[in-house]
C-alpha cells in the first residue's frame, strides 16, 4: 500500500520533475556554454587574454594624419598591452632624407606604451615597400652597388634598433622577402642592389649586433598556403637564418570571412613551432569582401554576424593553440581607420570602400566580434606547455 502510494506520485511527479531537470540542463547549456570572464565583469580584452598570449594594435602616431592617442580615448587603448607602428617605424618615415632621423612619431608611441605599461612590437626594418630611394643610389658594379646598399643597412638598423634596444622587445627585421608563387622576391630594390637574397641574413645579423636580446622576426603574408610557408622553412634552412639571430616567423593575418580555413592556420602555426620558432600573429584583420570583389559595397549590418562567427572561430583556433603563440597583434584598433577601406581589388584607392575588419566599429563602439572572443567557455583550460 505504501509503496504503491510512493510509487503513484512519483508517476504523478516524474513528468514534472524529469521537466525541469530538462529545463535545468538547457539553460546550463544555453547560458554556460558561451559563458565567460568578460567586460561585464570590468575586464577588457588584454585581461581576458593574460593566460593567452599579450593582444595588440598597429597604431599611427600622425605620420600620415590619423593619431590615434587623439582618435581613441585610453579606455580603448587600454584594451591592448602591445602597440605595433602601423607606419611610424619603416624606412620611409624614419629616415625620408638620408642621414636625418625623424624620430618624432615612433618616440611618441614608445612613450605613449611605456607610460600605459605595454609592450612595444617593432616594424619594419628591411621591406621592398615604403624604403627611400637614396638607400640604393650606389653606382658601378654590382659589387660596388652591394657595398653602397650594406652600408646604409647597417647604418640604419644600427640607428633604429640601438635607439630602441630595451625598449622594443621584437623586430620584423625582414618584411615580405618571398614571392608568392616562387622563391625570393627578386624585383626588391634589396636583392637588386645586392644580386642575391644574402641582404637577409645581413639584416639579421645588424640587428643582432644592434640588440643582443631583441626577438628577431620573419614577418609575411599568405604563409597559410602551404608552398609559402615551406618556402619560408626553406629560406631559413638555406640562409641559416637561426645563427644570424633570427628567433621568429610572424603570420601577418590580412584574411577575410571564409580564407582560410582553421585548419590550413592550424598548420601554419604548427609548422613554425615544430621547428623551433616563436610565432606570432601580426596584423590580423577580417576583410568582409572578397579580395576579388572589387565593386562590392555592404553595409554593416549586413556582415556583422558572419564576422562574429569567423572571429569566434579564429581565436578558438588561437587559444587551442596559444602555447605555441607568444603575440596575436590587429591591423588597426576601430573600422574609422583602417587600410583596407582604401585598398581593394589589388591597388590603393582614393576613394573609401567602407570596410569593417576590426573589433571596435566606427563610433569606436564594441562590436559583436568583440564580445565573440570575449566570451568562452569559463575553466576551459588550454594553457602554456
Ligand atoms: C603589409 C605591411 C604592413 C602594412 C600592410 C597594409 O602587411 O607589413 O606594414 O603596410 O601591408 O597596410
């Protein structure tokens, strides 16, 4: 009797019960799951990312008009702890006229870092782009022109990373020395002037000798299409570029929403650190056009999902992967300012095609790609070997 009274309520309760235990584990599911240590708790990104790997911005200090310590208050700023000169620190702004500095726009940025306790990324020393002309006036043989080259190299590696030495942790020392379908971008006013891609480990070595305890990178783009990224190993092999002080490859990141796949980035950090190279990534930034796509115009509102999602992917990808990361840098910190509202379709534009690559908008409001790689699942840990 008592048990079959037990036994009827349970039966009366189970359909209840068994209910909300379902109702229970969906809401554990549907609110644990993305739940996370995020800005609702105060953090910003830099905090969130601490057991990750430092998170930067390439910003400008007014070497081409835009400032941004005037454009973004400190409240944004601060959501970084690791600034990149977006051009304040090549060839073309440091030095326009031979022998005459202008230090004014990379010592602003270096102060601003160290003033708000960050770290600072160095780029870029030797580039086939934004380099002055005068840096490869030599005349004769190709000897004679190699000589006039190294010269001014080491003069102005010495200068630039001697200033710096302890203040900047890392140099792109090499920017973009490989083409994209063969081997060593041979039409680079460096290798012209010096008949061969020897100009590479020149470069390492002074600024090796500038900064014994600098971090020296490789720094590219494509390196997720696997012949790219082989050629770089094969570069280093063939260079021995380890011995000339190199210590990293640096994954620029310029990508859009569907190229490429984790798993093609997946491989190319893996393929860096099994051989013995720090990695960082770069200049990350998530073109919402195809690159094809030159007359494509969206508005925001049309991509901002797909964005959120492709953003969410990629650092779940980077936080699986952050002990072999040491540096994930974005191309810029808002969409007000970025490179790839002018260029598209292959070349520079005058005129803008607005683009929204970046995780604050152009009122400087956080996106939804914000809070995309802000919220993960809280105690997953994917720490540092
Ligand atoms: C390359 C360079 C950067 C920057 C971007 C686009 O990736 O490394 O310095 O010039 O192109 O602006």
């Amino acid at each position: 009797m008592f048990w079959r009274s037990i036994k009827n309520s349970l039966r009366r309760v189970f359909p209840v019960l068994s209910g909300c235990v379902v109702l229970l584990l969906a809401g554990c599911v549907s609110s644990g799951v993305e739940t996370a240590v995020q800005e609702g708790e105060g953090l910003l990104l830099k905090d969130i990312y601490k057991d990750f790997f430092p998170i930067g911005a390439a910003v400008a200090a007014g070497e081409t008009g835009f400032d941004s310590f005037q454009s973004y208050p400190k409240r944004i700023l601060g959501e970084f702890n690791s600034l990149t000169a977006e051009n304040a620190m090549k060839p073309s702004v440091l030095q326009p006229t031979r022998g005459r500095f202008a230090w004014k726009y990379a010592d602003r940025i270096v102060q601003y870092a160290e003033d708000n306790n960050m770290k600072v990324r160095g780029h870029t020393l030797v580039w086939h782009n934004q380099t002055p002309q005068w840096m490869f006036l030599g005349k004769g043989t190709q000897e004679e022109r190699k000589a006039f080259a190294r010269k001014e190299m080491k003069a102005y590696i010495s200068a630039v990373v001697g200033r710096y030495s302890g203040r900047i942790y890392c140099w792109d020392v090499v920017n973009e020395a490989l083409s994209e379908g063969g081997w060593y971008r041979v039409e680079s006013p460096w290798y012209q002037a010096y008949g061969d891609q020897s100009y590479i480990q020149d470069a390492f070595d002074f600024a090796r000798q500038a900064d014994p305890d600098c971090r020296l990178f490789y720094n590219d783009y494509n390196l997720v299409y696997p012949h790219k990224r082989e050629m770089v190993i094969e570069m280093i092999e063939e260079l021995d570029l380890k011995s000339h002080g190199l210590t990293g490859v640096g994954i620029q990141a310029h990508w859009n929403l569907t190229w490429p796949t984790i798993e093609e980035i997946e491989k190319t950090i893996d393929l860096f650190y099994s051989h013995g190279l720090e990695v960082q990534i770069t200049e990350l930034d998530i073109n919402c056009y195809d690159w094809s796509d030159e007359n494509a115009v969206l508005p925001y509102s049309e991509v901002e999902q797909a964005l959120a999602d492709r953003y969410r992917a990629i650092f779940d990808c980077f936080r699986r992967n952050s002990h072999k990361l040491s540096g994930v840098t974005f191309w810029g910190v808002a969409d007000d300012h970025t490179w790839l509202d002018h260029f598209y379709g292959g070349a520079w534009h005058e005129k803008v095609r607005k683009n929204y690559p970046l995780l604050f908008g152009i009122s400087q409001e956080k996106k939804k790609s914000y809070h995309a790689i802000t919220r993960f699942q809280k105690g997953k840990k994917f720490h540092k070997e």
